[in-house]
C-alpha cells in the first residue's frame, strides 16, 4: 500500500478550510502537521512531563517529533501562513477506516480513545472529539493519530466529546451485537455515526429498560429530549463547575470493560472463516503452494504486499516473515475477525480490512474525497491472489478481463495468480445453484487474457492438485 497519510476533511480538500488548531500536509515522502499556538504550548508541556514520550512508547500514538530545524520551520511556515509551530510524524503505510474494520478491532479503537482520554485526565487535559476515524492500525496496534485534538478543556467534570464517542464506538458495536448490523452499513450511510434517536428506534421501549441499554441508550435519548425542551434547571445543572474527575474516570473504565466484552462476545460465524479446515487441498498441495510463494517473495522481496481474499492470513503472515508491510484483505468479517484476533497474540506487520472488492469502500464525505476510497489507497509492490479469481468469477459475476484490470491497478509491479479449474472441488461449491457458465474457463485462456497486461515470469502446478500458480510481472510503457 502506499504511505497516504490519514487527514481530515479541512486537510485532504486542498486547503479550502481548515481546523484551527492544527492540520496535516505531505511534503514529499515527509508528513508534518501545522499546529496553532495553544495546542504547541500544551504538546510542550505534555512532553516535559513525560506524556509524550509514554504515549510514543506504548505506539498510542504515531512517531513524532517537533521541528527543530530552523531553515526547515521557515520554509513551512512562508507555506502555511498563520502556523508558526510544526510535527513531523511518522508516515503510516496502510490507511483504514471504520467501515473497512472488524468488530475486534473497533472496540479496540474505542478503547485506545478511551485510554488516551484518561490519561489526559489525570494531566488536567482531555481529548475534544472521538471520532473513529482519529485512529489508525499500525503494525497491527489502534493509534490515535489527531495530536490537535489535545486540549486543556474549561472543565473536567464532564468529557464533551462522550457523545460522539458513543456514536462511532459504542453504538455500533450494540448495534452488531443486538440486531445483526454490519459496521460498513453503519458508517457508509452517516460518516458521523447514528444520532441517539435513531439507535434507540432499534430496540423495543422493554428492551431499553435492559440494565445492558438503560445507562447508555434510554437515559441518554432522555436527557437529550429534556435537552431540546431548554429546561432552566438542567442549562443550571451544566453550569455547575466542578473539577473533581471521578465520576467521569469511572464511567471511562466502565464503558472500557462494555467494549471489550462486546468484542469478546462476539463468535466468527463467516462463511469462509474456516476455509482452511475445509479447503480440498490435500496437505502435500497446501505446502507447495507455500513454498512456491515463499519462494517467488524471496527473491522478489517486495515492501509492501497486498493478500486480496487473505481468509485468515496464512501468506500474510509469510510475506510479513520476509520483511514486507502486508494489507490484509477479505470480503468475509469473521475471517478478517480471526485474523486480527490472532495478530493481538502474535504480532506482524498486517493491516486487516473488511473489503468487498467487487463493491470496494467508495469516497466519502465532502465532495467524496473526505475519505478516500479504497481503489486509491491500495497500491502495492506485488498482489496475492491466491485461490481468488473463481470466487470473483462466480460470486461477483466479473470477467476474466475486469478482474485482469482490477489487479493490473492495484500492483505496482508483480503478481502472484492462482488458478483454480472449474472441476475443483471449491469451484464447484461456489456453482451450486448456479447455471455453468464456465465451461470455456482454461489455464490456457487465463494464461491468453492476463498476458495482455503482464509479463509470464513461471508458471508451476501446484503438487498435489489441478491448480496452477503463475507468477507475473506488470507490463509497463515499454513493454507495449
């Protein structure tokens, strides 16, 4: 993937607006951040206290450093009028977005929000939204990455941005849980996640008296109705300073332990998330096959590899294992679900996504560049598409051409194919029901329609098996 920086909308929509307090830009390979002076002298102070260096450590959030160098400041600031202090991050390779994540790993990203937000408390500071999208996955670990969201708040007592928090973390995951919503319907309909009422709507007024919904969904449409009402008593009420920060640390922590067990609760049920148990190859196939990709990665070595319909991650992980940043990519959540599972045991440089690469997360939010779809974020060294094209073929109803081009697209230079003839036992669990189409699918057409945009490099049978691995090489301006 390429290293694209995640930025907001005031960041991404050529400077047409911005966020005061700071935004993000690229300048070549480097990715700086443009602070107001508020927010400089609070990062200053965060750092002389420790705070910023334990938050790097435990990869809370990205590498970063002050700008030091004075030529450097200059020029960035005779570029950005109207900043005088600036970051420089460290570029994140692999951007992802809520929509495109399991439910593991939004809790996790609601619970690294909630831990950077409690320890801001206990400095007297506190983080001004929750949105979902101020993380990201590094290595594998959720990383806040909005430093100007850090604010020295007018008071303590209460945490502003609670009820966005509840919006992109909690609601959803409820929602998951209790009535079966996927997260990429949640978010791809409302950027900014679902309003109180909405969520509310989705359970029957007896199920919100549940102890589970009473605390997080009734009381809170209440207070929001009482709210819209401008009762004098409750406008009193909030005008009520106080700076004692129990009561808010403690329904943190609560909120910390209702995701985590969420997530816990949650059991992978996907279709293909145990593929691996009931895949046809024989043991003798499935380690050819690992050693012909293990092969062609050694001597190719790639730095960055996308896994297009990865399942669990089993050449993820043999590509991570041979120094490359892996995006790990499936259209089926609970293989995704495992995949990240086993990534907190056993960690590797993979990024999961939920993507369905025949309806690929589009660009969104204002003038649908706010975030950027995935077709341009996706941009790798070499492509595995192992076991893929039939499932394409069959269940997407895609040629044999438009997959060529789709995968022509998302490689900069090589890619791994397998091919999977249509008496396989897999293929033809894929056409139960189905009308055979596929009767003029060969290794020989396949070969015929790929060559038109890649270079042949091998071609081996797969030991055990009918299949097929070719290794190819993207055709570029000279090659034509």
């Amino acid at each position: 993937m390429t290293s694209r920086q995640p930025v907001s909308s005031s960041q991404r929509i050529a400077g047409s607006y911005r966020d005061p307090s700071g935004y993000v830009f690229t300048r070549g390979e480097r990715v700086f951040r443009a602070i107001d002076d508020p927010c400089f002298e609070l990062l200053k102070q965060l750092e002389g206290d420790g705070t910023f260096r334990e938050f790097i450590e435990r990869q809370w959030i990205p590498g970063t450093e002050f700008v030091q160098d004075r030529a450097l400041a200059a020029e960035l600031r005779e570029e950005h009028p109207g900043y005088e202090h600036f970051l420089e991050h460290e570029r994140i390779s692999a951007i992802t977005y809520p929509y495109e994540w399991s439910v593991s790993m939004l809790a996790d990203a609601g619970i690294r929000t909630l831990d950077v937000q409690l320890h801001l408390l206990e400095r007297g500071c506190a983080l001004k939204d929750a949105t979902a999208y101020n993380i990201q996955f590094v290595r594998g670990e959720p990383t806040f990455i909005d430093l100007s969201s850090f604010e020295r708040p007018q008071r303590l007592d209460v945490w502003f941005a609670l009820g966005q928090f509840m919006q992109m973390f909690l609601y959803p995951l409820l929602l998951n849980r209790r009535r079966g919503w996927d997260l990429r319907s949640y978010f791809l309909a409302s950027i900014g996640g679902r309003p109180i009422e909405d969520v509310a709507r989705s359970f029957g007024w007896l199920e919100r008296l549940r102890p589970s919904l009473l605390v997080d969904v009734t009381l809170p449409l209440w207070l929001h109705r009482w709210g819209e009402k401008g009762d004098r008593a409750r406008r009193e009420m909030l005008e009520r300073r106080r700076e004692d920060t129990k009561a808010q640390s403690l329904n943190l922590r609560r909120l910390r332990r209702k995701l985590a067990a969420l997530a816990h609760g949650y059991r992978p049920r996907g279709v293909w998330a145990d593929y691996t148990e009931m895949c046809s190859y024989e043991q003798q196939a499935e380690d050819a096959k690992k050693r012909l990709v293990a092969e062609f990665l050694d001597q190719t070595q790639p730095g960055c590899v996308l896994d297009l319909g990865c399942n669990t991650g089993d050449y993820s992980r043999l590509a991570a294992e041979r120094g490359a940043e892996v995006v790990a990519v499936d259209a089926d959540h609970d293989a995704i679900e495992l995949l990240y599972r086993d990534l907190r045991k056993n960690p590797a440089p993979i990024t999961p996504m939920v993507i369905d690469l025949a309806n690929p997360s589009p660009g969104i939010g204002y003038m649908n560049a706010e975030r950027a779809p995935f077709l341009e974020r996706a941009d790798a060294d070499c492509v595995l598409a192992l076991a893929l094209i039939h499932h394409l073929l069959v269940s997407a109803n895609l040629s044999l051409e438009a997959i060529r081009d789709m995968l022509f697209a998302l490689t900069r230079r090589d890619l791994v194919l397998e091919f999977v003839p249509t008496d396989d036992t897999m293929f033809q669990r894929l056409m139960k029901f189905r009308v055979n189409l596929f009767g003029g699918l060969t290794l020989d057409l396949c070969r015929k329609v790929f060559q038109e945009r890649f270079k042949l490099l091998s071609e081996i049978p797969i030991a055990g098996s009918k299949r097929a691995l070719l290794f190819w090489r993207k055709r570029t301006a000279a090659d034509v």
